[in-house]
C-alpha cells in the first residue's frame, strides 16, 4: 500500500471499524496526519484543528483496524504503551477472528 491509497483508504473507512488494516496503512495514514496537521497549523491554528477534527474518527478506525490485524480487540488502543507495541508488530499471515488478512501491498 502507498501513502496515497492509505490516505484514499482511511477516508473511505472512516467509519468501518471492522476488518483489518495492515502496517504499511496505519504508518502512512499517521505521517498524512502529522503532515496536514502541521501544514494547517503552520497557516493557522484554527485550521489545525479543523484538520484535526477532519482526521479524528478515520484515525481511530484505521488504529482499530490495525490491532485486528494482530488479532487483538480494538479496546486495546486505549493502552498507549501496548497499542503502539501492537501496531508495530507484523499481522497475522492468514485469517483471523476479525476476518482475511488486508490486501497485499504493492
């Protein structure tokens, strides 16, 4: 997955807190959000936090999508010492509870 389908991804999925999200799309979609963050802070703080606003749910929802991917529950991003060791953890390789691994990429 490259940065612009991650980004075409998390907007699309914004409110899909089912399935799972692989690494190469929680990554990109958090440097997106750190980019536009800055990028509208920088031109003013109003705009900062209309991006922040803008990127809240789809954020939660790739995180949560992401810890299905390792097969955890999505309550855990609540931990944000043990989330941040589960998002950089690689995904299952096959099926699991929350459903077929997420497509290859590319």
């Amino acid at each position: 997955m490259n940065f612009q389908t991650a980004i075409r991804s998390g907007f699309q999925n914004y409110t899909n807190f089912k399935g799972r999200a692989s690494r190469a799309e929680y990554w990109w979609w958090a440097l997106f959000t750190v980019i536009l963050s800055l990028l509208l802070s920088s031109i003013n703080s109003s705009l900062g936090n209309l991006g922040s606003f803008v990127t809240f749910l789809p954020s939660i929802a790739v995180a949560i999508r992401r810890v299905h991917d390792v097969d955890r529950a999505g309550w855990f991003i609540l931990v944000p010492l043990y989330n941040l060791y589960l998002v950089l953890q690689s995904g299952d390789s096959g099926e699991n509870r929350f459903g077929p691994p997420p497509p290859p990429s590319i």
